[in-house]
C-alpha cells in the first residue's frame, strides 16, 4: 500500500496547522523525517524540522527568520514546547503572529525521490500554497543475485545443477501477502532461438518480508536425457503478476544468466585470436567447417556460435579425429572465406582421448587475414592464375608495398624471391632470396627492384607475429578460381624519365588578404615544357595521406629558409602549375622569397625553381622571367604567337 508522509500548511483565520501523519516508526529512515518549510521571499526564511533522534525518538524544532537550518536558534516558547519524543502522526497549532502572510516553498533534505504538487488558493487576501509529498514507502522487489552451478552441464547425469537466485524487498516497507510471490523465467534462448516464459516458482517466503528481507529460491536444469543439448539463456523476474503492489514494478528483472547443456559428443570454447576471444567486430556470423580426419570426410554436426562473443558449442561429433575450419568475413569482405581483415583457422581434435572438461574448454585459434593497399589490393581478384611471362602485373622498380596494420602485431616478417615463369626455357623455379626482413616494426617496404629479366618475376610474403613471436596472420591473394599465399609480380622499367627538364621559372603575382590570412598567388611560366606525364596517379608509389593514387610528381614549395609552406600531390597536370597559392597567418612572419620544387617519386628525379621575390610581385606580363614588361617578353611573344604552348 502507498504510504506518504504529508505536509500542509493551511492558513486559518491567523492560525496555521502543521499536520505530520505517517506510518509505524519502523517504516522509515531517519532521512524520511529531514524536512522543512522556508518562504520564498528574501525577508527571512521559517523552518520547522522535524530531527531524527533514534528508532524511536524525534524532535520538533522551528528555526529563527535567517538562520541557518543547521545552527539556528530553536524558537521553542513560541510552540510551547521544549524538545520533544512526539507519537505519529504529529500535530502543532502554531500562532499566525510568528509566520508572515506570504507563500511558502517546502523544502525536503532527502537522497530519496520527492514529488510535490502544488495548488495555489486565496484566503482573503492572504495567498497560501498547498504541498504533498509522496514518499517510498513501499515494499519494492529486486532478483539482487543469479547463478548457475556450472557453466556446462552433462545432460542427464548427476549430481544435477541448479539455478540459484534470491529475492530482496529493497523497498521502506513490508508486505505481508508473501504467498503470493512467484517468480518465473520471462524471457529465455536456446541456441540462440526465443523460447517461452516458464511456470512460476513459489517462493518460501515468511509471512512478513520487511524490508532489506532476502529469499533465497532455485530450479533444476539439465535433468532430462531428451533435453535439447547446446547454448542456453534465461532471465528471471520476480512478481510477474504483479500480485505485491510495489514502489517500481520496473526493477523485477533478473540480469540474463547463460549455461550450455553438453554430452560426450560436444565440444565448445571461443574462437580466439593471439590467446583472447574474439570479440564482435562485424555484422557477419561466424562459420565452422568440420572434417573426420580418420575417414577422409566432411562432416555436419550442429553447431551455435555467439556471433558477439564468438561462444561456440558444437555436438553430434564422433569420437574420432576431428579438423575444423573457421572463418570469420569481414565487412570488408563479407562473402569471403579468406576475406582480408577477416580471421581463419585450421584445429584439430582426438575426441576419444579427451575428457568431457576438456571438451568444452577448446578454443578455435584463428589468425587475422592482412589486407594489402599497395600496389594492389588485395580484396579484389587478380584474375586467372598466372602462368606465363606476360601474365604479370608489371610494377616500377620503386613501388612501395603496403598493408594495413595487424592487430595487436608486435613486427612483421617480409621476404621477395626471385622466380622462373612457367613458360621459361627451363621451367618454372626459384632463383633466389632477393629481400628480407624478419623484424619489420612499420607496414609497409621500399625495396628498390631491379628490373624483371625476360621469363622470371617475384614473390612477396608477409606475416605477422606478437611479442613473443607468435605467428598472428594469413596472407592471401584471390584468383578466379583459387587463392594464393603470396603476391607475385614483375618489374619493369615501362615508363619515361624526364631528366633534362629545364629549371622551373617561379613567379609571385599577387598577395591578397582574405580574412586574416595572406594569400600568395605564383605561377610557373615555363610549365609547358613538363609533360604531363610527369602528373599521372601512381598506385604503386608511397599514399598521400588517405590517398593511395596521388600524383607521381609532388609540387612543394619552400621559404627562402627552405622551410616547406605549401604543396600539392595530387595536381592532374602540369597546366596546375601556372596557378599555384600558399596561406600565410597575417601574424605570422611573412616569407621573402619562395621556390618551388617537383619531385618525379617515379625517376627520383627533382626540378627546383631560382628564388621568387614575394615582397615584390611580378606583373603577369613578365614572360623572361625578370620582373619587368618590356620589349624583350613582346619579343618572346611575337616568336611563339601561333604556338601551342599555352
């Protein structure tokens, strides 16, 4: 039953009662009884507390206008009373004369939930406000525990195992219907699949819970020989029914509890990477492939996997030697058994010489599957499988090779031989070891390739290990019709080195200010004579930032300190450069002069420009490159008017 301590202030013809009705002493906290009115106007505030003194004793206090609630003087002879042990419910008739006509604010000092109402009336000319407060003082039932006798139980067998749990009233008050107190398991799975609410259990309960009271209960599971073997859940609530009126009905839930029921023909753990779960780390569940390695064939047992905890239980097997094959796809690859930044595994089992403890404690050891970016990526097929001498990809002799960083990997090993294509007068065979790095802290190589000799290629293998040098990944690349565990390529020289470029002619043209920045504008007048080519994306090359196609020539341009202020590497072309611009802050210290530097990453050739003043800029018309128009850039464009030289 809902219980309330109530508070009201009703102003009478100059009297105002204080009116104080609540339940058995036993009912409440010393908490419960800390309150106070005060008036909500700065002339001075009223307080009546009422002080918990013991379980059975209180006191009744009013307090001085503006003194503090804590340490003010007890205005005792205007009550009439000194400290007193006063019965509840409590009542004071209190002289009009020691309270101002004005509306007045309770407040109440509790760590508990208070709600209050207000009406606001007239009494005359005197306006008064009316307070409730409604206070716990119910019973209010938790499942404050839960537990399992094992994590696994042997269907059927003795000793059998129960669920354990205990029902508390944390609630201020007791109840004493306690016959009518059931719980039941609402919500439960089996292999991951809903099942119903169960019947009630009756608890053993005394005839008065009081509150903090505890009851224990319990239930069998796993008894049956027929009971469904595998992965269960089950949450509990207690008053289901709601038969015990309570302060929350919202708190009946137990926390969910989970168990698996096993035999002999079971086994269960984790599918675990470098020695922990692995825990969910995309939308895809798990698969298990299983193999009877005695008899040379696949086979199909049941199987549930917790696709967040990657919890597995398997039974039907056969007491024999058992393989397994588990995949993890990635989102990255989700149709993939050997997708890149998934995980796979190969296990292997004697059932017949393992005890059933040992059954149910065998994790699935996975490695993470590397994800390649460079040159190629390796979640993409490369087609038919490569035979032949012209079947495979060509690459610069300064290609980078790059994959995305392995978890919780402490190094990598990385080694590039040297091979005979198939169609080679003498075979297919290796030549030799051409690179190698067993301790590779980074994820990427530069390993400056000679060129492929006709009829030969190379191959690339990386693995990664942790700390105590443990092997943690697989590396494989897709063909159309299989896989392989290494990448294999040719090097060529197929492209065009621009040695004999003339130097870059850099000018400054203008500084703007926009907002508080300054911006220089420079054109390179000479850009015509770059190739293009110079500009073409180069994925075989070092990313830039994110981008793993940028430009093969990188634009950066320098202070006269040679300090670097600005760049671009991704321009297109070679038009880009006759509109470059850099930002400097306004409170910045401005540059004096500027120079411009093109790297060709592919020839490792560098072009630098002479210094541009950028105190001083060149006017546009200024086409030799001296800051001045005259006759002689009229002379420059009169010889190149009907050329096409932008």
């Amino acid at each position: 039953m809902m219980k309330n301590l109530f508070f009201a202030s009703y102003l009478f013809i100059g009297i105002l009662t204080l009116s104080v009705m609540g339940t058995s002493l036993s009912a409440y906290t010393a908490s419960d009884y800390l309150g106070a009115w005060s008036r909500s106007s700065d002339s001075g505030v009223v307080r009546i507390l009422i002080n918990y003194v013991s379980a059975s004793e209180y006191e009744v206090e009013m307090l001085k206008p503006n003194h503090n609630i804590l340490s003010g003087e007890n205005y005792y002879s205007s009550l009439g009373v000194n400290s007193v042990t006063p019965a509840i419910p409590l009542q004071y008739t209190i002289s009009s004369s020691i309270l101002s006509h004005t509306t007045y604010t309770l407040t109440f000092l509790s760590s508990n939930t208070i709600h209050i109402k207000q009406d606001v009336y007239s009494i005359g000319n005197v306006s008064t406000s009316y307070y409730t407060m409604t206070r716990m003082t119910q019973p209010d039932l938790i499942i404050s525990d839960i537990s399992v006798g094992s994590d696994f139980i042997e269907r059927g067998e003795a000793p059998f195992q129960k669920v354990h749990f205990t029902v508390k009233n944390i609630g201020n008050s007791f109840f004493t219907n306690t016959y009518s107190l059931r719980t039941r398991i609402e919500t439960r799975s089996t292999n991951g699949q809903a099942g119903p609410s169960s019947g009630y259990f009756s608890l053993n309960t005394p005839a008065i819970m009081s509150s903090g009271q505890e009851v224990d209960g319990s239930y069998y599971v796993g008894t049956q020989n027929n009971d469904t073997l595998g992965y269960y859940t089950h949450r509990l609530k207690v008053d289901y029914d709601d038969n015990v009126v309570e302060y929350n009905d919202d708190n009946n839930l137990s926390r969910t509890i989970d168990f698996s029921i096993v035999d002999e023909s079971c086994i269960a753990g984790h599918i675990a990477y470098d020695g922990a779960a692995v825990n969910y780390y995309s939308s895809h569940a798990p698969t298990i492939r299983f193999r009877n390695t005695d008899t040379a064939t696949w086979i199909y047992p049941e199987y549930y996997i917790n696709p967040k905890t990657t919890f597995y239980i398997t039974w039907g097997l056969p007491e024999n030697n058992i393989a397994t094959y588990t995949s993890l796809a990635s989102d990255v690859m989700p149709e993939s058994t050997y997708a890149a930044e998934g995980y796979y595994g190969f296990n292997a089992f004697d059932l017949s010489a393992m005890s059933l403890s040992e059954q149910v404690s065998q994790d699935l050891s996975v490695r993470y599957n590397i994800h390649m970016v460079k040159p190629f990526d390796n979640t993409e097929s490369l087609g038919a499988l490569f035979v032949n001498h012209d079947d495979y990809p060509m690459y610069s002799p300064m290609m980078v090779l790059k994959w995305k960083p392995v978890p919780r990997a402490d190094h990598y090993s990385v080694t590039i031989g040297r091979y005979r294509t198939e169609d080679h007068p003498s075979g297919a065979g290796y030549l030799g070891q051409v690179y190698s790095d067993t301790n590779l802290p980074g994820n990427e190589i530069s390993p400056s390739l000679n060129e492929s000799a006709t009829y030969e290629y190379y191959r690339f293998y990386v693995n990664a290990y942790n700390s105590s040098n443990e092997l943690l990944s697989n590396f494989y690349t897709l063909y159309d019709n299989t896989i392989g565990s290494s990448f294999s390529f040719r090097v060529e020289s197929n492209f065009t080195c621009y040695p004999d470029l003339p130097t870059p002619k850099l000018f400054v043209t203008d500084r703007e200010t926009i907002g508080n920045q300054y911006v220089y504008h420079m054109t390179m007048t000479n850009a015509s004579q770059f190739p293009d080519d110079l500009f073409t994306p180069q994925r075989q090359l070092p990313s830039c930032g994110t981008n793993d196609e940028s430009s093969r020539t990188w634009v950066t341009i320098y202070n006269q300190d040679g300090i670097a202020v600005g760049g671009n590497c991704m321009y297109p072309s070679a038009s880009n450069l006759r509109n470059l611009a850099i930002s400097v802050n306004t409170a910045s210290t401005q540059p004096e002069y500027l120079y411009v530097e093109l790297e060709d990453r592919l020839c490792q050739n560098t072009y630098t420009s002479r210094m541009a003043d950028a105190t001083e800029p060149c006017p546009v018309g200024d086409l030799n490159g001296d800051c001045r128009v005259n006759l002689a850039d009229l002379s420059l464009l009169a010889q190149n008017w009907l050329n096409e030289n932008n």
